[in-house]
C-alpha cells in the first residue's frame, strides 16, 4: 500500500480526453499501485435543463458562447458537498490562459497536495461569478489560446504527478538534476550503442569515473543553458569558473 494517497478531480465537458491521457503509462501505474487516483467529472451531467446545455450567449453580444455558471456549480457541489458542509473547500485551478504561468517550482508546491480539482473550460471562458466563488487559483499553461483546458490540465497532472514519490520507479531520476532544478537544463544523454553513423558517445561517460562524469554533465548542463536559455542563468547558482563558462556559450 502507498504511503501517500492523491486525488485530482478534472471538472469538464470532455472526460473522454483526460481518461485517454492520463489513465495510461506512468500515471496508469501509479494508479494501479494507489498512489494516485483521477476522477474525471462531466459537467453536462449537472445540467438541469432537459437539453442538457452547458453555455448561452454573452452578456453585452460579442463573440462565442459562454459556460454557465450553474452546471459547474451544481458539479462542484456534488464532488464535493460534504467537505463543503464542514467549512472547507478544495484547492480549485481553473485552466486559463489570463493564469499565473505553470512552471517547474508551482509543480513542486503542487506535489505536496493530496487534494487538487482542475476546471477545464471552453468555449469563450466560464461565467464570472462561478470563478468567484470556487477558484482558488488560476493557471495558463503559456501565453497563447488553446479551444478547451483540458490539455493545460493533462500538462499539469503530468509534471505534477511524476514529483510524487513512488510515482517514477526510480527516486533519484526525479530528484536532482533534471532540467529547472537549480535553474539549468539536463546534460545530454546517451544510451546504447557506443558508436551511431559515425557519431561517438563522449568518453568520459565510458570512464566509469564517477567524479569525472558528474562535472562534465554539470559543465554541460552551464554550456545547454547558456545556449537554450539563458534567462535561467541568472538565477541560478553558479561558481566563478561556471560564470566564465557561460560566458563563452551566450550568444
Ligand atoms: C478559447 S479559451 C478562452 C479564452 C478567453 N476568451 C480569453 O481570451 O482569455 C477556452 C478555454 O481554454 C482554456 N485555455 C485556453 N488557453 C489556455 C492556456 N494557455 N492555459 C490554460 N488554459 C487555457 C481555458 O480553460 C479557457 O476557458
């Protein structure tokens, strides 16, 4: 049995794309072990007309339709009534594009929630005064405009999923040194065969010498970052003989 449980509840019209992502590969085994459970809930399920209809026109024209307040309350309510009569509330993010950008560090402090419900909209936006009084946070996943947020949902369970522990088989590969901790990229990997068309795997990863791989990778994670991005590099912490590193490889 997990140590730990989670429990991420996505709020949607389109269970059908989140139950396609993300009941399968390491979050399906994570799931199968009970470290993690995801419940997909359909919105249209909580509507009281007899349609079944989820968004109306705006208020003022304009263009597109609008989610309505009602069914997504009427869903958060039956997910979640009892924890609501004793005076709490989940941690809710609805998935916008006007959000906090997602980052590395919002997937770590998320990691250590045992409890998140994702609200995907769709459509031009969700009636205001629903966001008001559910919404704990909002989140884009990067400055452009997606149709629903079910994919920024999926992307966030995905990179917030895999920092729980036991999640990825091996602990040490989500520790230390993938990209964004410590403000650097990852080094470059190499696997099996030594030698393809022509192109070798760099020695010193042959060498077996395990102080000699660990500087060359962090000396190639300096050189990837001052390439890739290095707006990273001023945050991150570096020696003088790093600084002067990067300083070679800024463009
Ligand atoms: C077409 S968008 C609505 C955009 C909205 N009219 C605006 O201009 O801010 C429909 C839904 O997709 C989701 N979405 C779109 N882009 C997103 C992004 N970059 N990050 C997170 N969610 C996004 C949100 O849930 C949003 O309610």
């Amino acid at each position: 049995m997990a140590d730990r449980s989670v429990h991420y509840t996505v709020m949607t019209l389109f269970p059908e794309m989140i139950e396609a992502g993300l009941h399968t590969s390491i979050l399906g085994k994570a799931e199968e072990n009970g470290i993690l459970r995801i419940d997909t809930v359909n919105i249209r399920d909580y509507t009281e007309n007899k349609h079944k209809r989820v968004d109306d026109y705006p208020y003022g024209g304009g263009a597109g339709m609008v989610m309505q307040a009602e069914p997504i309350w009427h869903t958060y309510e039956a997910c979640f009534g009892e924890m609501l009569a004793r005076g709490e509330r989940p941690r809710l993010i609805y998935l916008s594009p006007q959000g906090r950008v997602f980052d590395q560090k919002m997937a770590d402090e998320l990691s250590k929630e045992d409890e998140l419900v994702f609200l995907c909209g769709h459509y031009e936006g969700v009636d205001e005064r629903v966001l008001e009084m559910i919404v704990t946070d909002t989140v884009s996943i990067g400055d452009y405009v997606l149709t629903g947020g079910e994919l920024p949902a999926m992307v966030m369970i995905d990179a917030i999923a895999r920092l729980i522990p036991g999640v990825l088989g091996n602990e040490a590969s989500w520790a230390e040194d993938e990209s964004f901790r410590g403000d650097l990229l990852e080094y470059p990997q190499y696997s099996r065969p030594e030698e393809f068309m022509g192109r070798k795997v760099p020695e010193v990863l042959l060498s077996g010498h395990h102080a000699r791989i660990e500087e060359w990778r962090r000396e190639q994670s300096v050189i990837r970052t001052a390439k890739m991005r290095p707006d990273l590099l001023e945050k991150a912490e570096l020696s003088e003989k790093e600084r002067n590193l990067a300083k070679k490889y800024l463009q």
